[in-house]
C-alpha cells in the first residue's frame, strides 16, 4: 500500500508539472519576445538571438506610462483599501450581529453577483453624467467604496469559523460592536482580507471596458487603456516584439504584488480558527 501511494503521489507530481509548464510557457515566450527583433520572431528557438530592448524604449517614448501608472494606482490602491474595509464591517454584521431581515438582505446583495457588468454601465453612464462626473476620476472611484459583494460573501463565509463566544465574551467585558471588529475581528480576518483585496486589486488594476467607457481625457486614462492603445498601433503593422513589451510592462506590477502577498493568499484558504 505504501509503494502504491508513492507511484501515485509520483504520477500526480508528474501531471502538475506537466500542466504548470503548459500553462506558464506562454508568459516565459511573451517575455523573451518582448526582446528580440521584429524578424527574428519567426526564427526557432524560445531564447532570442538578439537581445533588442527598443520596443521597451518605444514604450517609454510614444506613451506616458508614469502617468498611467499613478491614474491606475489612484483606481486601484485608496478605492480598494477603503472598500475591503467597508466589505469586511459588512461580512461581521452579516455574520455576528442578529438583525432583522439579515438573511433576506445577504440574498439579495449574494444576488447581484449574477448581474453582469455590461448590464449596468448604461445606468452608471447616465447616472455619472448628470451629476457631471464624466471625464473625471470619480466614476472608477465611487463604485469601489461601497465594498466588493464577492469580498463580503467569502469574509462572511470566514467568519462563520470564529466562535460567537468570542463576540459574547468581549461584549460581557464592555465592548460594542465598533470595539468587536476594530480590536478583534480585524485581526483574525486579515489573512482572508489581505488575500481577497489583493484579488480585488488585480482586477482593477486590470480593467479596460469602465476606463473606457467612462473617462475620454487622456490626462486620467489609466496604463491599460494606454498601454491598449499602443499595441492596437503596432498591430497594424504585426510588430509582435511591442505588443508583447506593451504585456509585460502591464504584466509586472500585478507579479510583484502577488509576490508580496502570497502568504496571505495561502492562508486565507487554509481556514483557520479557534476552537470553542
């Protein structure tokens, strides 16, 4: 049985494997493409030839990246972190704190998971344009504040791990509700809220259709919409080198935070609590 296991744990390791290079040469060929010369892409061979690094110097000419950088760091860093906050005061309400209608409350925000975004931009559309925010930050912003339902069913989901009498014990000593979350629950959740703002920071970082929508001025556009447009220019012309640099410079960024954040991601989904 015990040699049986191990051809097992082996063939296992060997399919993981197998999947994770397929799944990761194509970010390794992206990069290495991003470096060669416009003609030499066609030759054999993942490594280039030539190191060329001016599709890179392109970049950094025809479009104003520091710019895109910190319009997309303003969508994506204060909305998200003040958003994660607002999701996970909402998860302890709707996990620990007895009201009436709670169930019928978390259904109906567990309800518009299912309403697409393409669904609503119109109304978001008119909304923002007759309270004259349009071509402004405000539309990337505002919609983030108010939380992340997603966030909030799965802090939810957390918490119903960490006891009630925990909550009952720091009410006995004198503490509200405030107190509860400020002091105690925020703690035990910051692996799973660590985690899922970090998720929440990707896809912002990463979104294309509401910065096109809502903002024109290239002044508060932010890296992926330049970034788009640079590789829509060199596309013309099948300049693959550029379009893959114009992916990397996009690609970095979200790399480095996950990097920095991995632990917490790992956590989050080992869930952990304190036993009664």
């Amino acid at each position: 049985m015990k040699r049986q296991k191990q051809i097992i744990d082996i063939c296992v390791f060997i399919f993981l494997a197998l999947g994770s290079v397929v799944m990761f040469y194509p970010f390794i060929w992206m990069i290495f493409t991003s470096f060669k010369p416009k003609m030499h892409i066609y030759l054999s061979g993942l490594l280039p030839r030539v190191w060329d690094v001016s599709s890179y110097v392109q970049i950094w000419d025809e479009i104003p990246l520091v710019r895109g950088f910190l319009n997309t760091i303003l969508y994506s860093v204060p909305p998200v972190i003040i958003g994660s906050f607002v999701s996970a005061a909402a998860a302890f309400a709707f996990a620990k704190i007895r009201f009436k209608g709670r169930n019928i409350l978390f259904l109906t925000l567990l309800g518009a998971i299912m309403i697409p975004f393409p669904s609503i931009m119109i109304p978001q559309f008119v909304l923002f344009s007759e309270l004259h925010l349009l071509q402004t930050p405000w539309p990337l912003i505002l919609p983030k504040l108010t939380g992340n339902v997603l966030m909030i069913f799965f802090l939810r989901q957390y918490l119903s791990y960490i006891p009630d009498s925990i909550v009952d014990a720091a009410k006995i000593d004198g503490c509200n509700y405030f107190d509860i979350f400020y002091r105690i629950i925020l703690h035990l959740i910051t692996p799973a809220l660590a985690a899922h703002g970090v998720l929440w920071f990707i896809a912002s970082w990463n979104d294309y259709l509401a910065p096109t929508m809502f903002i024109k001025n290239e002044i508060w556009q932010p890296v992926t919409v330049m970034v788009a447009k640079f590789n829509e220019q060199y596309a013309i012309n099948t300049h693959v080198p550029r379009i893959m640099a114009g992916s990397v410079m996009l690609l970095v960024p979200v790399l480095i935070i996950y990097g920095l954040f991995q632990r917490y991601i790992i956590e989050s989904v080992m869930f952990s609590s304190v036993k009664e």
